[in-house]
C-alpha cells in the first residue's frame, strides 16, 4: 500500500492551445478584409460620391448661375448630362413666354430629354 495516495488521481494534461499560431490566422483574415475594402469598396463609393457631387455642382450651376438663351434654337438634349438641367432649361424659357424653342420636349408632356438618366 502506498503512503500517499493523493486526493486527486494524476492525468495528463490537455495540449496546450497554439495561441500564436490563431493570432496569425485571425491577423492574417483581417488584412484580406481591409485590402479587400481598400480596393475594392472604398473606390466604388468614392466613385459614386465624385459623381454626385460633381452633377450636384452642375446642376447648381445651372440652375443658379446661368441665364439661358431663349431666343433661339440653341440646345439640344446632347448638350445635358441629367433630366434634371434639360427640365431646368426647358422651364426658364416656358416662364419667359417662350415655349419649348429648343425642342427638348419631343412628345409635349413638359418633361425635357426623357431619354437621359
């Protein structure tokens, strides 16, 4: 009989968890995370905000600062990138008893260039 018999029976222990080696992974998965943002999704809404802000500029631009010519056929749908200016065009010669002298309203609903974006 042994002279001691401890109160708790001896096991081997567990391996040990390789916490190194999951901070490498986990590190490694979040720099593909941020490259993939980096270049991919950071220039797609970088893209878009450019361009918003530029055709927000434009419009303002001609909604604000510019007198349009009226007296003469001297705008076609060509000359706009939005709806949004043609209509502003077509409304400032309609307010000063011009009509539709540009021809930008084609089928005479009082929408200019509906063929644009």
């Amino acid at each position: 009989m042994p002279l001691y018999t401890p109160k708790y029976p001896y096991s081997t222990p567990e391996d040990a968890i390789n916490w190194s080696l999951i901070i490498l992974i986990f590190a490694g998965i979040l720099i593909i995370i941020v490259l993939i943002t980096v270049f991919f999704v950071i220039p797609i809404y970088a893209e878009k905000f450019l361009n918003d802000r530029m055709l927000g500029e434009v419009g303002s631009f001609f909604n604000n600062n510019y007198q349009y010519t009226c007296a003469s056929d001297f705008y076609n749908c060509a000359n706009f990138n939005t709806k949004a200016q043609a209509q502003a065009v077509f409304d400032y010669c309609e307010q000063r008893g011009r009509g539709d002298i540009h021809r930008l309203d084609t089928d005479g609903n009082g929408k200019a260039c509906e063929n644009l974006d």
